[in-house]
C-alpha cells in the first residue's frame, strides 16, 4: 500500500519533471528539472531494489555529467525565440517518438496481464542480499570481456574527445615547474661585493 | 538507587513508555528514527556553530591576536550573536535574478551535507540508515553538493558571481575524480562499502588503520576534501581579491547564513568521512593495550566509541583552520595542475600498489582486502 502510494507520488513527480525539461523557457531551469528526473527515476529504482543502479544513477548523471551540462548551458547565449521555433517544428517528431513508446508500454502491460512474460512482478530479495555485491560478483567474472570492452571503447572516446579539440597554439608562456621547483639560490641571485661609496 | 529517582519522573517514564509499547511496530521505528535523526541535526548544528568560534580563536591566536571575547564567557556566546544577527537582517534579492532558483540554491548545499549523515557510524550500534551501499551514497550526495554553488552563481546574475561558479564547478568535478579513486582504495582495503565494516575492519589499534598501507591515498583524500569544501587554500569559488565574494557576493541575511552552515557542515562531514575512512572511526587507537584496563579511569581509553570519532573529527577541522591561517590561496591552474596531473595518477597507482601487495601478501599490505 505505502509501497504504491510512493510509487505514484514519485512516477507523477518524474513525469512532471519530465514536462518541465521540454517546456521551461530557460534553458538552466530544463537542466534543473532534469535533475529532478532523474533523482526520481534513482528514487524509483530503490523502490524496485536495485540500490546500486539508483545511486551509481545520481552520482555519475546528477553528480558530474549534469554539471557539465550546466558548465556548458550557463556559458551559451541561448536564443530562446528560435529554441521556441524548433520545439513547433520537431513537435510532429516527437509526439511519434512518444506514440511508438505508448504503444510498445501498452502492450508490455497487455503481454503481463495475458500472462505471456510468466512473471508475476519482483520477488522480493532475501535477506542479507546486497545488489552491489551480486552486481559486481556477475561484472567480474561471467561478463569480465564485455565489461573490459566498455572501458577501453570509453578510453577511447575520452583520448578521441581531447585530439580532436586540443589545439596547440604557438607562442603561449607556459611555466616549467619542474625547473622552478629545482631552482637554487645561487641561479637567481649574485652577493657582489664592492666598497662602501665614497662621502660627496 | 531508586531513592535518587523522583516518583514522578518514574510515573512519566512509564507512561511515556505505556504510549509508545501501544503504538503499530511501523509507527515505534519511525518515532525511533526521527529521533535519532534529530539527535545527529542538532549535534552537527552545535558543531558547526562552535567551530566558526574555535576557528576565530584558532586564527586568531596563531596571528597573536585574541580572537572574539565579548558575547558570554570567554566569547563562547559569539555563534549565537552571530546567527542572530544574520537572522534579524533583511534578505536582498536582485532584481534581475532568478527568485526560485536564487532562493533555493542555499538550501541545495545545505541539504546534502546533512543527508550524508544518515549512514555515517557514530559508534557501533548507532547508525540511521545501515545501508550495504553507504560509501557509494556518500559519494554521491557530496557530488551533488555543487549544485547550490553553481546555482547561486548563476541565479543572482552578476558576472562575479558567475566567474565563482565556474572556478567551483571546475575545480569540484576535477577533485571528486581523485576523491572516488581514493575510496576505491579504501573500499579495496575494507571489503565492503558499508561504512560500518569499513571500520570494523580497521579495528585493532594505530597498526590496522589504513592511514599506514593507504598513505598517499589518505592524503589526496583529504586534500580533495579541502578543495571540495572550497575553503583555504583552495577557496577560489570565493576569491575575494579578485572576485569580491566570489557565488554569494549578494547573498544577505538568513540565505548568506545557510551558505555559511553548509560550508561548515561540510567541513564537520569532510572531517568525519576521512576519520571513518583512515582513522579508524570510532575504534580507538590503543586497543590491545590490556594493561590500560586495569586503571578504572582509563578504561575509556581502549573503548571504541563516539569519543574517538569526535576526537578524530575534531583534530582535522583543527588542520582546516591550521591551513587557512598558513597557506596563501592557490592559483586556478595551479589547482587544477594538482587535481588533474598529480592526484589522479597518484591514486591510480597507488590502487595498483596496493592490489599487487594485498594479492602477494607483502608487509603492511597483507591483511587487507581478506
């Protein structure tokens, strides 16, 4: 009973997040709300029990990708008129979008009510049972080739990302640590000994 | 004994007892929790008021000066002067600003330096939240603590307060790298990511902590706890030679004063993360020490508890006031050539040392990760 009460309060919450991300005239403000999405959806998931996927969720998406979505949102000079435009012209687009994943959810729904998936919704976990814990004992040994794949496919794309925008312009003053660091006084400095100046 | 008591204290305990046994078992946890999560607000709140008096004091006594002495004995009423008269003043908004976000940016930093508390272990039995995810949790809430600086930038529309965002936000997401790298470290060492066996694998005095075998990661981790926290010599989000107050520049009143508590919870947090992490926790350092035992008062001494922790948490908010009063402000890209080129490789390889070592069984190193 408490279980859907939460449930619904959370999905309606996301769901109106969700709306506030596409209809928020400033772009900041749709960046906050999807900040809220998906603290929702993490919220959702530990309803569900899946612990680690809801805060691996808020700390890789909320934690560091949306900041640099709001690095980079803030920076922009956003033309909210012409924004406006685009969200008329793609509307046809994605009211489709959003018609095939009704569809395709309906039926999800239709299949379990038939009975055809076979399963009756979550059994709950034993106790004792930590979803990090099987996570990682699956990760590391049945999927350990597709997990390494993933990290070097991700290495990639980072050293990718950087050779592709790094430029070396010519002519920058960069410090040398190291050599400041090894400096010694006799290098900067010279004791010149000289006489005391004559009296005019 | 029971002489001590007076009858109506017993005759209200029993009926408050009488009450409580009567409530549904849902009801008696609640009540059991909300009470312990006030207990830990309200002793964190104390803290944090107390440490921005023993900061002045510490400040000033290391520049030869007295430090506040007038509100109360010994200055001990400055906090409390303090927050009342930040209470009393008016809150400013511009008028070109954001209102919501302005006015809720605030409460965004404060609230996850609080909320990190829920699975943090004052001793062995007191913890609200007994999650097997705690260290992830605690990760994740620390990195969502950005949000209230960047915001604040943000929302009050003035290019002073934007350049501090920026400097946070930058600085934040490099140093939180290093930060996570660090704990897969100590996780490596301990085992779990509950914070509670964290510490009980830690437990057996000075030799069992992880300060030892994980020493190069302890110190990134507290210097990436520095640096997360903005304060000095770090503190750049502010920079008030060059960008007068930095994200709160027209922050007044109640809001400045919710900046200011969550700059200091999060310091309190900071410093008990990182004694739970290498310290020990609340174990205490000269467990095994039997003979200490036989001294009726010293016995406290090789018990674990609460009064270790707060020990341990007290001696790094100390070294925080200790590097503001030293340390000039770093400059920006000197803090991200520390974040970027040092810390991070520092910690890759000291997770690699400390893998062969554990797996090898070699000296210090041999007992973790069992």
């Amino acid at each position: 009973m408490l279980h859907s009460i939460l449930f619904y309060v959370f999905a309606v919450a996301m769901l109106g997040a969700a709306m506030g991300v596409v209809f928020s005239r400033n772009p900041v403000h749709s960046v906050m709300f999807l900040v809220l999405t998906f603290f929702q959806s993490a919220l959702l998931w530990i309803l569900a029990e899946a612990e680690f996927l809801a805060i691996v969720l808020v700390l890789v998406y909320v934690g560091a990708v949306m900041v640099l979505f709001l690095f980079v949102v803030m920076m922009l000079d956003v033309n909210i008129e012409a924004a406006k435009r685009g969200l008329t012209r793609y509307s046809f687009l994605g009211i489709g979008i959003a018609l095939v994943m009704a569809i395709e959810l309906v039926q999800l729904i239709w299949l379990r009510s038939q009975g055809a998936a076979g399963t009756g919704g979550f059994a709950p976990t034993p106790e004792g049972y930590s979803n990090t814990e099987a996570l990682g004992a699956v990760l590391y040994t049945e999927h350990a080739y597709a997990f390494e794949i993933a990290a070097v496919i991700l290495l990639l794309a980072i050293v990718a990302a950087i050779t592709l925008t790094m430029r070396k312009r010519p002519g920058i003053k960069v410090q040398n640590i190291a050599a400041q660091v090894a400096v010694r006084a006799k290098d900067r400095l010279r004791v010149v000994k000289m006489d005391a100046e004559k009296k005019q | 004994m029971a002489d001590l008591v007076p009858q109506f204290l017993v005759n209200w305990v029993d009926w408050g007892m009488g009450i409580f046994n009567s409530l549904p078992a849902w009801l008696q946890y609640l009540t059991i929790t909300t009470w312990k999560i006030l207990f830990v607000m309200i002793a964190v709140i104390l803290i944090v008021a107390f440490s921005t008096y023993f900061e002045r004091k510490v400040i000033g006594s290391m520049q030869a000066r007295v430090g506040p002495n007038r509100v109360g004995p010994l200055g001990l009423g400055q906090p409390f002067a303090d927050v009342i008269k930040l209470l009393i003043k008016e809150v400013v908004v511009p008028s070109q600003s954001s209102k919501f976000l302005f006015v809720i940016a605030p409460l965004l930093s404060l609230t996850p330096a609080l909320a990190a508390w829920a699975v943090i272990p004052l001793n062995d039995w007191y913890v609200i939240a007994d999650i097997n995810a705690g260290l992830l949790y605690v990760l994740a809430l620390t990195s969502v603590g950005v949000y209230g600086v960047i915001l604040a930038g943000w929302a009050t529309n003035s290019k002073y307060a934007l350049l501090g965002a920026m400097r946070s936000a930058a600085q934040i997401v490099a140093y939180e790298i290093a930060m996570g790298f660090a704990l897969v470290g100590v996780l490596m060492a301990g085992g779990s990511l509950n914070l509670g066996e964290i510490v009980m694998a830690q437990e057996g005095g000075v030799s069992h902590w992880f300060l030892i075998p994980l020493l190069p990661l302890f110190v990134v981790y507290w210097v990436s706890g520095v640096a997360e926290t903005n304060r000095a010599p770090f503190d750049v989000a502010e920079g008030e030679s060059e960008i007068v107050a930095g994200f709160h520049v027209e922050y007044s009143g109640v809001a400045f004063a919710v900046f200011f508590l969550a700059e200091y919870a999060n310091m309190v947090l900071i410093s008990t993360l990182t004694a739970i992490f290498f310290l020990g926790g609340w174990a205490s350092p000269f467990e095994g020490w039997t003979f200490l035992n036989d001294i009726p008062w010293l016995a406290w001494l090789t018990a674990g508890g609460l009064h270790w922790l707060f020990t341990k948490m007290c001696m790094f908010m100390y070294t925080f006031f200790w590097f503001r009063a030293t340390f000039p402000r770093y400059r920006y890209d000197q803090i991200m050539r520390l974040g970027w080129k040092i810390f991070i490789p520092v910690t890759i390889i000291w997770i690699g040392v400390e893998g062969v070592m554990a797996w090898f069984q070699v000296g210090p190193w041999s007992g973790l990760g069992a």
